[in-house]
C-alpha cells in the first residue's frame, strides 16, 4: 500500500510533464510546419522525467529544512 501511495503522486507528475511537453513540441512544430515524427515523444518523457527530479529535489530540501529547524 506504500509503494502505491508513493508511486500514484509520482506517476501523475511524470504524465502532467509529458502532456505539457508534448503539447508545446506539437504547438512548436506546427508554427514551423514540419511534421513532429518521434520528437514529441521524446521531449515529452524528458520534460515528465525533469519534472519529477525537481520537484523531488524541492521536496527534499523542504523536509530537510523542517528537521533542521526541529533539532535546534
């Protein structure tokens, strides 16, 4: 039950990112006219893959912070 509690916020962060990333190189390459074959795709899963790094490196430091403040 933890893993799916943890796995379903992380996984909804990499597909928020994935759709976002799509939908720009889609946008980007239909103002230059050219046909998005495989690119898409790719920046997509970057941009989802990204997304989750920073906000698990926000968090992080987030909760580093508060155990700092609680320890002194």
């Amino acid at each position: 039950m933890f893993l799916f509690a943890l796995a379903t916020p992380a996984l909804l962060v990499v597909v928020l990112g994935y759709v976002v990333g799509h939908a720009v190189t889609e946008w980007v390459y239909g103002v230059l006219g050219a046909e998005a074959t495989w690119a898409s795709e790719v920046v997509g899963w970057t941009t989802g893959l990204v997304l989750l790094g920073v906000v698990t490196l926000l968090l992080v430091a987030r909760w580093r912070r508060r155990q700092a403040r609680h320890q002194k």
